[in-house]
C-alpha cells in the first residue's frame, strides 16, 4: 500500500482524488456527486478520474473552486498531521456510529416505502436488497477492525520505541489486505445503490417517506465513502509505515 495521502495547498488536475477529498467535506460532496471514487480509487488524479467518466476536468474544478471555507476545513481535516490514536478514535466514534445508527433508521422507513410503494416502483427492491448486502457486509467488517486492527494500531502508535510484539496476524499488513478488499466490496455496492436510484433522485411523484429514504441513503453513502477513503488512505499506510519503524528498531 502506498504512502499516506497528503492534503495539497491547492486543488489542480493532477492533485489525486483522495487529496482532495481529505481537504473538506463539501470537496468530497462533489467527487460523490460525480461519481468519482476517491475511497477505493483515490491514488488516480482527478485528470484521469474525470476523463475515464468523461466529465470536463475544469467544470469540477470550478465546482469545488466554489465551496466556502475550504482553507479552514483543509486544517480541520488534516489527519496525517494527529496522532495515529485520534485517527482511529474519530473512526470509531463518527464513522462507525453514524453508519450503525444509519441502517438502524433507514431499514424500517425502507420497509414501509417498500410496502406502499414497491409495486409501482419496482426498482425499491433492489434498493432495498442492497441496503441489506451492504448492512451484512460492513457490519462484521466493523467488528473486526474495532475488536482485532484497530487496537493493534492503537498499541503501535502508544508503544515506547523498541521491537513490538508480533501479533497472532503476523502483520499489520495481513488484516489491512483484507479490510481493503472488503471495501472495494463496499464500494460496489455503494456505485449499485447509486445507479439504481438515478443518484438518490427521489421520483416525482415521491411522498415524503420516500423522499426522506433517498436522502438518507444519500447521505450514508457520502460518510461511507469518506469512512472508507480515511481508511484507505491515510490510516492503513500510516500504520503499515509505523510498524516497520517499530520493527527496524
């Protein structure tokens, strides 16, 4: 895996997507809107991003030009510059949490627009089939990385300097192979959900449920491809790096 992604000064073609969503919330807002995956994907520049999905590089780059705030929210978000520790807590505490919390709500209000609206929306099954495969996925995902990755990241990052123990895993790269993969696993089912909402657009003639559940699925998607973009790129690398420090010591 490859170092961990830096937050440039500036955004320009050739800034990669993961820079650039690891710089605000509302430049990440805008590679999701144009579909450009920046958590699994996030080593491509934005240059090859928009011309693989043939989208005008210079129209995005106007787009974000236009987000308010963007130089504060950059130091806000500059998670290669705190402690590995506070990377994983932030984690835990934002990203797992909101996604828990996020199916929590979302499967009883899928049910009910299910239930109304299901025969003439025939597309809402499958929305709501891939709503349940991405619950089944990231929950154990979680599960693992909070009770096995993430607390040997964690006794990394504590430790005094010296050889480590090894652990049960061999590696820290072992376990983030994995992760990894699932999240590429992830992200296939985010880029279905997508399309198979027309880009969370709710049909015209929506009522307010149904409504409501587009925009939340629009919104777990966003924090899912963050979550999984601070992941990818800044805190397995970051982790890799730092146990072998702690092992050629």
């Amino acid at each position: 895996m490859n170092a961990a992604e830096s937050i440039p000064p500036t955004i320009t073609a050739e800034t990669t997507l993961a820079a650039i969503a690891l710089r605000s919330d509302a430049d990440a807002a805008v590679l999701a809107r144009h579909r450009l995956d920046f958590c699994c994907a996030g080593r491509r520049t934005l240059a090859q991003a928009c011309a693989a999905s043939g989208l005008d590089v210079g129209a995005v780059l106007s787009e974000m030009d236009a987000n308010p705030g963007r130089r504060a929210a950059a130091a806000v978000h500059d998670w290669n510059a705190r402690p590995l520790t506070e990377v994983v807590d932030f984690i835990v505490a934002t990203h797992h949490v909101f996604a828990r919390g996020a199916f929590a709500r979302i499967a009883p209000l899928m049910a009910k627009v299910v239930a109304k609206h299901g025969e003439r929306h025939p597309e809402l099954q499958r929305i709501a089939r891939l709503v349940r495969e991405l619950e089944a996925e990231l929950t154990p995902h979680m599960l693992r990385e909070e009770r096995v990755l993430f607390p040997y990241i964690q006794s990394l990052a504590l430790e005094a300097a010296g050889r480590p123990v090894v652990p049960s895993f061999g590696t820290v790269q072992n376990p983030v192979r994995i992760m990894a993969a699932e999240h590429g696993r992830d992200a296939g089912l985010l880029a279905e959900l997508a399309a198979a909402t027309d880009d969370f657009t709710a049909p015209a003639d929506a009522c307010t449920s149904h409504r409501a559940l587009f925009a939340s699925l629009a919104e777990l998607r966003l924090d899912l491809l963050r979550h999984v973009s601070l992941e990818n790129n800044v805190l397995f690398p970051r982790a890799i790096a730092l146990e072998e420090r702690r092992r050629a010591a």
